[in-house]
C-alpha cells in the first residue's frame, strides 16, 4: 500500500501543472450532487480560454490520467463532459490511504525546523471580568484559537498577559479558554521610565496626575501610513500602567523560556528577528494598541518590526444596548436558555441535577463560541437575545451533540465487544474499500478529512502581508464543524453504522458467520467485517 498523506492542495497543484503554464483551471467538487459523477473539474470556459477551440490535447489527457507524485490522490478516469474535463479518483485506494493513516490527517505535521515565534498578546485580560464587554471576550476567543491553530502547526507560541485576576482566571476556565495565569507582575518598568524621561528632555510641561509625560508620535505614524498606522495619531500620554503593559511585552520577546511563556531566564534564540506580535484587539481598543505599538517603536530600538494587528469588529445584542450586557452576563443567558431547552426536552427541572452540570456549561460554552467566531472576525457581530441561537443546524449545540452521537457510537461498541456481542475491530490491510459506496461515505472523506488540514492553514497566515492587519478568518472552522456535522448526521440516520451484534444475528434465526448474508437485519462475518464496521472506522476519523 502506497504511504503518504494525501491532499486536496497537492492535487489540485498537481492537476493543473499537467494543463500546463497559465492560470488554474481545476477546481474540487463539494456538492453530493456532482460528487455522485466527478471529484474534480476544469469547466469548459476555462479550457477554452487555455486552449482556444476547448480541445484538450491528447499529451494532457495522458499526464492527467497518469498523474503520480507526493500527496497527489490516484486517479481512475479523465474524460471530457459538456461542463468540462471530468475527474474522478480511484475512491477505495483513497479510502485505504486515508483510514489506514488517520492521525496524519487530524494533527498538522511538525515543521523539520523551529517555525516562527508568536507573541500572542490579548489587552482585554488585563479587565475585571466584570466589565469585560462583548467585543473584548470576541477578542479573548479570537486569540484562544489562533493560539490552538498556531500552536498544532508546530508555532512557539507565548500568550501575553498573563491573568493576575483570580475571578477572570475562573471565567476563563468557565469558557475552556487556554490562558496562563500569574500570581504577581514580575516585570519592571525602571528602564523604560528612564528613556521616556530622557526624550522629555527636561519639559515643564503641566500634566494630568499619573502621566509621566506626553510623547509625540505623529512623526513615526505618518512613517507607518503606508502600513495602515492612524495617521491622526498625534501624541501619547504616557502612565505607569502603559509602561508597565511595555514591558511584559519587552519580556515576552527577549526572554522566551522553552515552555513558551515569559521568564526570567533568556532562551537561546531571544533575538527578535524571527518573533511576530500579534496583537488580538477589540475595535475600541484598536486605536490605543496602535499609539502602544509606535510608543515601543520610539522608546526602544530592539521592538519587534513584525506587529500584527486583528482588529476584531463590534458586537451588539439585538434590542439591548452594548453598555448593558457585560462578558458574564451574556454567558449567564446562554447557560439559563441551554438549561431550560434541555429542561423542556426532557422534563423535569435539570439544571439542579448534579449529573447535567457539566453537559451544560459545555453546550452553552459551544453556543457562545460559535456565535463568537463563525462570523469573521473583522465584521460586526448581531446577537440574538432569545434562545434561537441555540438551536438549529448552524449552532455549536448541534455540533456537540453530534460529537455525543459519536461518543456513544463508540463506548456503544466497546461495552458490546467486552462482552463478546462484537468481535474485535479488524486492521485495515484486511478490509474490502471497494463495498464503501454509500454517498455519505465519499462525503465525510472527500470534504471533511482530506481538506481539513489545508482548511486549518487558511484560518491564519503568517507569511507576510502588507500593513500591520493580518488576515483571520476563524469562521472557516465553524463552517467546517458545521457542514461536517449536518454530513454525518444525515449519514447517521440513514445507516445503522454497527449494524446488529452477534447475538441479535443468531436471534433472526441464522448462525453468525452462515446462511444468507443478503438477508436484511442478518449480521454475517462478511458484513460485519467489511462493511457495518467500515463505517464505524470511517466515523472515528472525526
């Protein structure tokens, strides 16, 4: 069996190399009804574009057809169609490739090398949870994905500040928000006061109680224009607290310890030419972040030329006014209508039973992240008030509940194999891919598992853009959960998955593993095998 991870990039790469130089031409099917034909297409308006009168030379058929190379899936059939130039794989090797190599398509592959250092830097942690507005926790969920993303494509990343405040600590465990936390600030600001007193030089200037002076920074702005810098920006009051946020900063990017977060002790690679920071803000704190960034720019001379900012858009709840719901309130509505959904579901008054609790603050933890990020981060975020947000195909409790489904599929099928109602799983190289032909099947392979890697690496690029914005697009992710649920889902209720156990086959009146295996409901070893558990195989790829 041919080893290697399969991709969808690889081979759309691959496929449009062999049409030649000049722009792409082929696209990856989706939809179940073109999938049922085709896994790829070059329509017919692009290959007349490419070669004139549309006909596609016989040298490109040849290489289309016999298309080989590292991650490029193996091709049965290329043929022209009144759409175009029609692909379709050979789907029961896909099959065995990807099944018999599960955790490569899950988990990134490690870079061969140290990547990119990433100061993740989130402002809003710095707030008491209690005023800690809508916009702000968008921020703080923004962050704490990009820091999963980042950190499973081997990125070191340091997540800055740490929280000092023990009530957001528990907030944030409350939102299984991954943050690191600090019992005392450990920075000092000494040096930093010394160069903002020393570019005073000497002013008298009158100024309000705590600023230790007032810096100007229209020069350095109207430098930075071109990057997307505000060029209104003028001057910087500068505080103690300022200087204080300055030099977390300065120690999170001089001082990297090998577990990623800021220390004392400098690691080996502290220089900062290889260090980005990503500054994770909400439109309001925008403005300040950018006057905070020019201000470490102008006092010190080894900051960081890779700053990113995400600017994450406004969010209103409809018909409540944004100064009247705070961070914890909205989790508090969301975990009361969670509650009382399941309650009217199932009877009874359950949010008081121990064994529902953690159910619970998960489904409404689920709810609250997707309503937070399956928009895209930049834009402004409308929030239902009422529970409808809570329900349907498109909320995280419909992906959790999915993720139940699966859960008990499985524990459903170890509990029958401890006591003998299913036989061990079988090894892959023993299994006929060619009985998978169900639709669902090709589905949940073709646009879940293969894609998935390549869709985790459009979520955020580190390549270098122009200007200090930096694109984040973590609705991809919801949309994928999404989709991915409503497929298996659909597949779910359409098949029996574990099919009926040993015991419950010899019930319908035949021997397990004799007699007719056509009969329906009857459960032979052929069946069992290489069919009923395939598809619990190909379920537990998710």
């Amino acid at each position: 069996m041919a080893t290697g991870r399969l991709g969808v990039g690889e081979t759309l790469e691959a496929l449009n190399a062999a049409i030649g130089p000049g722009s792409p031409v082929w696209f990856k099917e989706t939809h179940a009804r073109h999938l049922r034909i085709r896994d790829f297409l070059a329509p017919r308006s692009a290959l007349q574009a490419r070669f004139g009168d549309g006909q596609v030379p016989e040298c490109v058929f040849r290489a289309v057809s016999c298309l080989q190379g590292p991650g490029v899936a193996p091709v049965l059939r290329c043929a022209p169609t009144p759409a175009g130039l029609s692909l379709q794989l050979q789907r029961p090797a896909v099959f065995e490739r990807v099944l018999g190599a599960l955790a490569s398509y899950a988990t990134p592959a490690k870079p061969p090398s140290p990547g990119p250092r990433v100061v993740l830097h989130c402002p809003a942690l710095r707030c008491n949870p209690g005023t800690l507005r809508l916009s702000q926790l968008r921020a703080v969920l923004v962050a704490d994905l990009l820091g999963r993303v980042l950190r499973a494509h081997g990125v070191r990343v340091c997540s800055v500040p740490p929280v000092l405040d023990p009530h957001m600590s528990t907030f944030l465990q409350k939102l299984r928000v991954e943050w690191p936390t600090a019992s005392t600030s450990s920075t000092s600001t000494e040096t930093l006061r010394t160069c903002v007193l020393a570019s005073l030089n000497g002013s008298e200037e009158t100024l309000p109680p705590g600023v230790l002076g007032r810096l100007c920074l229209k020069e350095l702005a109207e430098q930075r224009h071109a990057a997307g810098y505000d060029p209104s920006i003028d001057h910087c009051l500068v505080t103690e607290d300022l200087l204080s946020v300055l030099s977390e900063l300065q120690e999170a990017v001089r001082h990297w310890p090998e577990g990623g977060h800021p220390g004392p002790v400098r690691g080996p690679d502290a220089g900062v030419d290889d260090c980005i920071v990503m500054h994770v803000v909400s439109c309001e704190e925008a403005f300040q972040q950018q006057k905070l960034d020019l201000l470490w720019q102008k006092l010190d001379d080894q900051a960081p030329h890779k700053q990113k900012h995400v600017v994450c858009g406004p969010v209103k709840v409809a018909g409540v006014a944004p100064s009247q719901m705070s961070a914890p309130e909205y989790h508090r509505l969301r975990h009361a209508q969670v509650c009382e959904a399941s309650s009217l579901k199932h009877g009874g008054d359950l949010a008081q039973d121990p064994a529902w609790t953690e159910t619970f603050d998960i489904l409404s933890v689920a709810t609250i992240k997707f309503e937070m990020l399956s928009t895209a981060p930049q834009n402004q975020l409308l929030l239902a008030h009422s529970a409808s947000s809570t329900k349907g195909t498109k909320s995280g409790t419909f992906v959790m509940y999915n993720c139940a489904r699966l859960a008990t599929l499985f524990e459903g099928y170890k509990h029958g194999m401890e006591q003998g109602l299913y036989p061990a799983f079988p090894s892959v190289n023993s299994l006929d891919f060619s009985l998978l032909h169900d639709e669902g099947e090709w589905l949940l392979i073709f646009n879940s598992v293969l894609p998935f890697l390549d869709l985790l690496g459009q979520t955020v690029s580190l390549a270098s853009s122009p200007g200090h914005h930096i694109p984040v697009r973590t609705e991809l992710v919801c949309k994928f959960l999404v989709q991915l649920s409503m497929d298996f889902s659909s597949y779910y209720n359409r098949v029996h998955i574990l099919g009926v156990s040993i015991q419950q086959g010899r019930v319908c009146g035949q021997g397990w593993g004799h007699g007719n295996e056509d009969v329906p409901g009857c459960f032979s070893f052929r069946n069992l095998g290489h069919t009923s558990l395939v598809r619990c195989l190909l379920a537990y790829s998710f």
